[in-house]
C-alpha cells in the first residue's frame, strides 16, 4: 500500500460562494475528514508524531456545483516538514488536480527512522504541484499581540462566538471553524485596498485564494469568543498576501493564524487579472512585516 483513498464527496450548492465556486472553508473541512480517516487507516497519532504544525493548502482548479471530489493521502518523508502528510484534492469525473493540503509535524529526529519503518506502507514521494510557492512552510506570527499587531496597521475584520456546531470530534474548534471567521472578514480587508466591492462589481471580478496556511497555537472551546486581525505582509504586481490572526476575546490570547495569497480573477473568463498599479502601491504602504 502506499497512497489512500481517504475521501469521496461532492459540492454542494449551498457550499459555493459569491463566485460561484466552492468557498474554502469547505476545502479545508474536506482535508480534515480526509486526514481523519487517513489517521484511522494508518494509525498515525498525536502520541507518535506529536501536534500538527500547519496546514499548507495550494488550490490549482475551481470546484463548482456538482463536482464529484475525491482526496487520496499519504506520508511523504521528502517533504518540507520531517514527517508530511500529502493530501491530493481531484475533481472525481476527470481526474484534475484541485487542490493540495501539507500537514505539517516535526517529531524527534532521532524517530525518524522509526517513523520511516513504521509507515513504510504509506508512503509516496511529495508532489512538485504540492510544494508550497508564495509562503513560508514554517508558522508565522506565533509570538504576535492584538495590540502589537493594531499599532503595525493590522485592522480588526471579524468578531464572533465558538457555537457548538463548531467543535470537531476532538473537543475543539475545528478548521474550519477558523476559516469561517477568516473568509466572513476578509471583504472587509480587501475594502482597505483600491479594490473595493464597487471595483469588483463593476469590473466583473471576484476574490480567490490561491494558497493558505493555517498554524494553529492553541485550542478554542465552545462559548469562546473570538476576534481576527488582519494585516498585509506582501505584495507583488498580480497577488498580494496577508495574515489573519485569530484572537480568543476575553484574554487577547493568539489561537491561530493564517496566511493568504490572494488575486482578482474576472468571473467571466475565470482567469486571474493583474492588479491596478494604485491597489499595489496603497498595499505596499500597509504592510506589517
């Protein structure tokens, strides 16, 4: 055995968003039942490898209403993490590369013979479309305050509560919860930049993602409120990229962040367009890193 199948799903409609296409958070819900049931067949365990670090999500091809997806996973020991478990994304009718998930886990290395010994049958090698492009494989951001990060230029997009339809089978927020708080607030990011929802009406384009990372830094429980901050950390003449850090309200305390590549795209063509040369210089100037 080496690669798994660990999923078999479908887009649903009510899953798409203002571009009609599948909103992220469903990608990354996707990837955790996928991982969930990798771990079963596996028997990959927290005891083993200790606690995922991040979640590096590449998408290569929009899914939309109807699309059968299937996930396959495996653990590659040439990927950029000391044990990395590759989640390959297709839509289930043709075949094509959707997306890609990275878990990301450092255990000790002197296990990591052990490891390789022990999950010698479920392993493959890493995937070039996999590879992480336009962010860095290691968290970010970990050491971050609200307030530290408000004084950078960081902006507040998001305030909620953990409700108990958010909790995943392990007693915590699951991730997607996290990008349910991130992808609400993230209009209102774009909303500081020339390329404002009137821009994007009127020029017929939509927001996408591109690539994501998601770092966890410690659990959310039901009842718990939250709040996201969000700066910019690069720009370039047709993406530009930020990071979202998500706050438990009552004690400031940093639960997690996640970056994002981001671009236009034209709704019509659904091919990325580059930015105006004025969104690039507005960005460039609030950047907090």
């Amino acid at each position: 055995m080496t690669i798994q199948a660990t999923l078999f799903s479908f887009v649903n409609r009510w899953e798409c968003d203002e571009n009609d296409h599948l909103n992220v958070q469903f990608y990354f819900s996707r990837f955790e039942e996928a991982d969930r049931q990798f771990r079963l067949i596996s028997g990959l365990n927290e005891t083993l490898v200790g606690a995922r670090r991040v979640r590096h999500v590449r998408f290569h091809k929009e899914l939309r209403t109807g699309d059968l997806i299937t996930v396959q996973s495996s653990i590659a020991f040439d990927g950029p993490h000391m044990l990395t478990v590759v989640h390959e994304m297709r839509e289930g009718s043709s075949g094509d590369l959707a997306a890609t998930a990275l878990d990301g886990y450092e255990p000790n290395a002197n296990s990591a013979k052990t490891l390789r010994q022990r999950f010698k049958e479920f392993q493959s090698a890493m995937i070039a479309e996999a590879s992480p492009k336009g962010i860095q494989t290691s968290p970010n951001g970990a050491r971050s305050t609200l307030a530290g990060l408000l004084n950078k230029g960081a902006k507040i997009c998001y305030r909620g509560t953990v409700l108990p339809r958010d909790i995943g089978v392990d007693g915590k927020a699951d991730d997607q919860y996290a990008l349910s708080c991130c992808t609400d607030g993230v209009a209102h990011v774009w909303q500081r930049t020339p390329m404002t929802r009137a821009y994007l009406v009127k020029n017929g384009y939509g927001r996408v993602a591109v690539e994501m990372k998601l770092a966890w830094v410690t659990p959310l429980k039901t009842g718990d409120a939250v709040v996201v901050a969000t700066g910019f950390t690069a720009v370039t003449p047709r993406t530009f990229s930020m990071r979202h850090h998500l706050f438990e309200s009552r004690t400031s305390r940093l639960v997690a962040t996640l970056d994002v590549v981001a671009l236009t795209m034209d709704l019509k063509t659904r091919v990325a367009v580059g930015m105006p040369e004025e969104a690039h210089q507005s960005i460039n100037k609030m950047l907090i890193d």
